[in-house]
C-alpha cells in the first residue's frame, strides 16, 4: 500500500502498467479520478462539499482487463473495494439483493480492514499484557501482596526474581503444554456483534470447547483447564478487543468508506433498457432508479449508523454489445460523466501479458513447477507460439479476452503438471515446435477445442 501522497496520476499509472497491459486510456482515466478525490480532500471549506466524484463506465468485451484495474486500484490505495452484479440487483419490493446492500457490504469490509490494523497496533500491548496474566496464574501473589501490606521487602524481591525467571521460561516457550486454570472469559462475546465475517475468524476463539469445559466443570468451579499457550493466546485476543475501542474504529471505518471507498459495478449494461418490443423493461430500469440515489450521495443505514455515499467513488464496467451507455436512464447517466473503452486484445497484447506483468501466467507456471523441483523455460518463440494460438482460438470461438491465456497455457502443461513430481524430470523448456505440436490437433479439431480451448 502506497502513501496517498505519492499517489500522482503518472504513478498510478505506472503501478497498473505492472499488472495491465495496454488499455492506457482507462489507466489514465481511473488514475485522474483517484488523484482528484485526494485534491478535493486537500480543499478546505464550503466548495470542497461541492466537488462530486469522477464516476466512470469502462466499456469494453470480456477479459480485457476492466474488473483487473478495479482491483489493483484498490489495492494500490488500501481504499476500501467491493465489486458487484449490476444483474444481481432487483427492484425493491421484489426478491432478489437491494442495492443498498452495497454499500453495507462495503462497510463491513472497511470495518475488518480497519480492525486488522487496529489489532496491530495494539497486538504488542495485548501480547505484553497477556503474559501478566498467565505470570499472576503461574506465581499468584499471596494476599499481603495484593493488598500492598508487604512489609518484608526481601520477600516481595524473592517474588519479583522468580517471576523474571518465570517470565524467561513462558517466553522460551518451555511452558506452552503445562496445564494451568484459567477463568471462562465469556465477557468477550458482545464484542463479536460488530464484526463482519472475516473479523471472526481473527479472534480465533473455541467456543464448542469453551463451552464444554464449563458445563464439564461441576457447577461450583467456574475455571477451566487448558495449556499455557491456549490461554494465554485467549488472553492476547481478550486484551485485544479490550484495547480497541469500538467507537473509534466504526468512525475509522465510516470515515475510510466515505472519502475513500470504490464500488465496482459490474455487467452495468445488463441494466440498461434494450428498448425490443418497444416498450421499456420495467425491472431494469426499477435498478436503475435504485441505484440513482446511491450514486447521487445520499445516506444508506447500515448496523455501523447510516453511510454517506456522495464521495465513494463508482466505477462500473460493462461489455455493452447490444445496450449503450445511452440506454441508462438519462439522470444515471449524467453521474457517470467518464467512458472509457478498453480495446479487445491482440496477439501482440497477448505475447507481452504472458511475459510482463509481475504475476505473468509464465511466472505463476514457473513457480509452481519449481515447487516440484523442475526448472521451467520458455523460448520466445513458444511464447510469440502460444499467444498466436489463444488470439486464433478467441477468432474461432469466442473473444474471451485474456481468459483464453489461462486455458491454452493450461493444455499445453496438461502432461507435465499431472507427471511432477518425477525423478526423471528436472527441467522443461517449451520450444515452438512443442507449443505447436500439442496445440495444433486441438484447435483443428471443432469439438476438442470447444471443450478445451
Ligand atoms: N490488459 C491486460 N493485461 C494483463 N492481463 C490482463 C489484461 N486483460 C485481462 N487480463 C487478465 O485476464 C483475466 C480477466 O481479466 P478481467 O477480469 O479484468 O476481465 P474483464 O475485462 O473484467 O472481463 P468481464 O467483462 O468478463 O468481467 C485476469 O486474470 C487478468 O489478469
Ligand atoms: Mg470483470
């Protein structure tokens, strides 16, 4: 994650250019939004309120990279990021998601994003505080000492020695697998009320086995028994939700999501009224009249208080083959006042997507066959190869984009992914000859390719 700051258009740029190949003017286009919504948040005064979004529709056919600049966007700026169906919508009123869900949806993502960091922060403090706590269950302090009536010093430095010597073992670790009491820690549920899904799995709690130590436990003793390392991982994770204050961390959320957040809206064309039997499809354009509001700036309850969505920054995407831009009701339209189209990829395009991006389909390959211990090389000639055969399927079938990439590379290593690990095979170098060797009976054949390719 960059520091905003830093963030110019030209470096925006330059950070999708690792990952996206061509399509310049949408880079250009989302990066000029970005940098605007961090010039508006540098204005102070009334007509900062009055500065509205960049929305854009990028228009292109599939596999052209339009959701994968979304995403690494997003990425680049932390900024919280949720990409949904236009076609999943209904209107409200009928079954299917509203689309406020949205911007719930996009809370809830801002909330566990902000609370991993809030628990980073804290995680030392919590760590620190949760070895007191197993070193007060390991050493208890006799009563005088609680009560601060020692009035034998020796005896309170005889304490104080062996709970450092105590403190460097349960550090080492030689301690995890004594078994110690602890208390059942149930005042940590409420917590759990705030949190969105992945938030849950952080905290990492047992409560089958919580619970059962508790009902095993005859009534009268309310502890339970465990090992030094579960307990003292349940105290980190108690002392955790201690220290983050809850407040802040909505506000945190509330404020990330309101200056910052991006809402991708695939298949936007899906909504837009193909006026076929002359009169208007009454559901779609029911979204669309949804959507308005939400896109306009208006305020949306969520369980975290209500959301003001006049700066989240939209960016809806679609291929619109037969809809245009122009088919969106005339009001939608008007806030996603910047198009852009993504061009269908070339051959040319495709030998470059193979070879540049950081997480190129031939580095991905190479890594995982150097898992298996095999070294894996491609000759520029395979490459220029494979990229002629994906644009060649893409023309014989259908423009699948850069998807077909996944495919054709796929068939191609069929044999020597299903034949790792072997001792014979240390290295692979993919000529031309191989590429077109495996390749061509595929795509010769109308029926392998259609289920292939
Ligand atoms: N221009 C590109 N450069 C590099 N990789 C690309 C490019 N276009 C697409 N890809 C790769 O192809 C795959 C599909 O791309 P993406 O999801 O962006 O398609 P899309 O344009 O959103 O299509 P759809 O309309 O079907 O949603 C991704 O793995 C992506 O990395
Ligand atoms: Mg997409």
């Amino acid at each position: 994650m960059l520091n905003y700051v830093h963030l110019t258009p030209k470096r925006i740029v330059e950070e999708l250019d690792k990952y996206i190949i061509g399509q310049d003017q949408a880079k250009r286009c989302v990066a000029i939004a970005l940098r605007n919504r961090w010039r508006r948040q540098q204005i102070s005064g009334d007509i900062k309120g009055e500065i509205i979004p960049n929305n854009i529709i990028l228009i292109g056919p599939t596999g052209v990279g339009k959701t994968e600049i979304a995403r690494r966007i997003s990425r680049l700026t932390g900024a919280p990021f949720v990409k949904v169906e236009a076609s999943k919508f209904t209107e409200v009123g009928y079954v299917g998601r509203d689309v406020e869900s949205m911007v719930r949806e996009l809370m809830n993502y801002a909330v566990s994003q902000i609370r991993e960091m809030m628990i980073e922060e804290v995680r030392p403090e919590a760590e620190k505080n949760a070895t007191e706590m197993i070193l007060d269950i390991l050493l208890p302090r006799s009563k005088k000492m609680k009560q601060n009536r020692v009035s034998d010093n020796a005896e309170y430095d005889r304490y104080l020695r062996s709970r450092e010597k105590m403190r460097k073992k349960l550090l080492s670790g030689s301690l995890d697998d004594k078994e110690i009491e602890i208390e059942p820690e149930l005042d940590t549920t409420p917590n759990l009320e705030i949190l969105p899904g992945p938030g849950l799995e952080l905290l990492d709690l047992d409560f089958t086995e919580m619970l059962t130590n508790i009902f095993q436990g005859k009534g009268a003793s309310r502890t339970i028994k465990t090992t030094v390392h579960t307990a003292w991982k349940r105290y980190i994770e108690t002392e955790i939700n201690r220290l983050i204050s809850k407040d802040k961390l909505i506000e945190t959320a509330k404020n990330s999501v309101e200056e910052n957040g991006i809402i991708f809206i695939d298949e936007i064309d899906k909504i837009a009224n193909i006026d076929k039997q002359g009169g208007l499809d009454v559901s779609r354009s029911g979204v669309q009249r949804d959507l308005l509001p939400i896109v306009e700036g208006s305020k949306v309850p969520t369980k975290y208080g209500m959301i003001d969505t006049s700066h989240i920054l939209f960016i809806a995407a679609g291929a619109f083959h037969s809809a245009k831009p122009s088919d969106l009701i005339p009001e939608l339209q008007g806030r996603f006042p910047i198009r852009v189209e993504l061009n269908s990829l070339t051959k040319e395009d495709f030998e470059r997507i193979l070879i540049e991006p950081e997480n190129s389909l031939t580095k991905q390959y190479q890594e995982m066959f150097r898992s298996e211990g095999v070294e894996l090389t491609f000759m520029l000639s395979a490459i220029r190869e494979i990229a002629r055969f994906a644009a060649l399927a893409n023309e014989k079938m259908e423009d699948i984009g850069a998807r077909r990439l996944h495919t054709v590379m796929n068939t191609l290593l069929d044999d020597f992914l299903f034949e790792m690990p072997s001792e014979t095979l240390k290295s692979v170098k993919i000529t031309k000859k191989m590429v077109t060797e495996y390749l061509n009976p595929v795509i010769e054949s109308e029926d392998l390719s259609r289920f292939i390719l």
